[in-house]
C-alpha cells in the first residue's frame, strides 16, 4: 500500500523567506502525488498535483513541487513566504488503482513577520 | 468554495448517541470519500462509495456507517458514540473512482463534539 511521510510537524520560517515542506512517499506503481492546504477552521484545499506529465508542478499562490522518482520524494516549495501562508499542509498519494488517497500527517507552517 | 457541501456544519452530542452527518458532492462526482480529522490521529480515510456502491474501506469503525444514494449524496452515520469520536469528519468528492488519480475537493467538514 502506498504511504507518505512528512518530515516535519512544524515549520517556522520568516516572511519573505523560502518555504520548504518535505514529503516522501512510498508507491509499489507510479504514483498520483497531491499537496493540499488547510487554512484555519477550513476544509483541505487542493495546492498541485503530480500525475506524471512534468516532473515539476506549479500551483496555486506561488507553491510548486518536484518529483524525484530516485530520491521518493515531492517536497513543496515556495521563494518568498507570505503572512497569508501560514497553515497546515498535506502530502497525500494515490496509487491511481481507485484505491483511497492517503495522507501525510501535515505540516503546520507559521510565518513570522 | 470546493462546491462539496456538509451538513451539519457543528454538533454537540451525547455519549452513546446517534448521529447522521450529511454530504452533496460537487455536481457531476460519482465518488464520495469521508475522512476523520483528530488531533492524535491526524486525517484519517473512512470510506469511499463510487456511484453508489462500496469502493474502498479505510479506518472505518464497525460502529460507523456509510452510504451513498441514488441521488449521489452520502450520509455517515456514527452511534454508539464516545468521547473519542470528537473530531471533524470531512466528506470529499471526485469525477471518477480515483484510477487517473482524480482530485478529490474537500467540503468544509463537520465538526462532532461528544461530551
């Protein structure tokens, strides 16, 4: 069954700075990898999402993530941090057989001004 | 606004009650997923029906219940509750049964207080 593992509960990072949110997965297929966003008292929103077209994926508010089949990892990033960032993020996989996504624990990003 | 609508939005209930929570997908999604949100367990996958049937079986309890109508809602229903059950119970929609790796949109969940 395919799995993710977040590297880091929380992350704290000034504003301005760059954003790096780790994920590594574990799928026995290709895998479908998503990114979503959870601001307080919200519902997950849906960042980008890696289907294996491009290796690199851009997304929603400045957020992009590369695929790196060789080290199993889709970490997210983003240059310059913004106040309005601060939020839970979620690493989640498929292995696209219909099967249930799975999730990461999350990652709780703050951003300090 | 994902287009994925719950309801009730928060409940508060009693231990050993019963409680239904409700889902409208987005329009034209055959697949509905449900998803518990703790803070010791983080998000956990439920269940998923794809246009009415059973497609896949997570941490579901054998004291929680799901279905999905032939209108393509969906409704939880949990019982026998314990305080334990206190958590946000996401319902999440997608076009297909998730073989293309189809997005799934979140609704914004239902918070569920046992006291």
């Amino acid at each position: 069954a395919q799995s993710v593992t977040q590297l880091g509960s929380h992350v704290s990072v000034s504003e301005g700075a760059l954003v790096l949110l780790r994920c590594n997965y574990s799928s026995s297929v290709p895998p479908y990898l998503f990114w979503y966003v959870q601001y307080p008292n919200q519902g997950l929103q849906l960042l980008l999402k890696y289907t294996s077209a491009a290796t690199l994926v851009k997304g929603i508010n400045g957020f992009e993530a590369e695929f790196k089949k060789s080290e199993t990892s889709f970490h997210l990033t983003k240059p310059s941090a913004h106040m309005r960032d601060a939020a839970e993020y979620f690493c989640a996989v498929s292995d696209g057989t219909g099967n249930d996504m799975r999730f990461g624990a999350g990652t709780r990003l703050t951003v300090k001004p | 606004d994902s287009g994925v609508t719950q309801t009730p939005k928060h409940l508060i209930t009693a231990t050993g009650q019963r409680v239904t929570l409700r889902c409208s997908p987005r329009s034209g999604d055959l697949s509905v997923y449900w998803y518990q949100q703790s803070l010791d367990q983080g998000l956990q996958f439920l269940i998923q029906y794809y246009n009415g049937e059973e497609r896949a079986k997570g941490n579901i309890l054998e004291r929680f219940s799901a279905q999905q109508f032939p209108d393509l809602h969906s409704e939880l229903n949990l019982s026998s509750l314990e305080l334990g059950d206190s958590a946000l119970y996401f319902c999440a929609s997608s076009v297909g049964a998730g073989e293309t790796g189809n997005t799934i949109y979140f609704g914004e969940g239902s918070w569920l207080t046992v006291v």
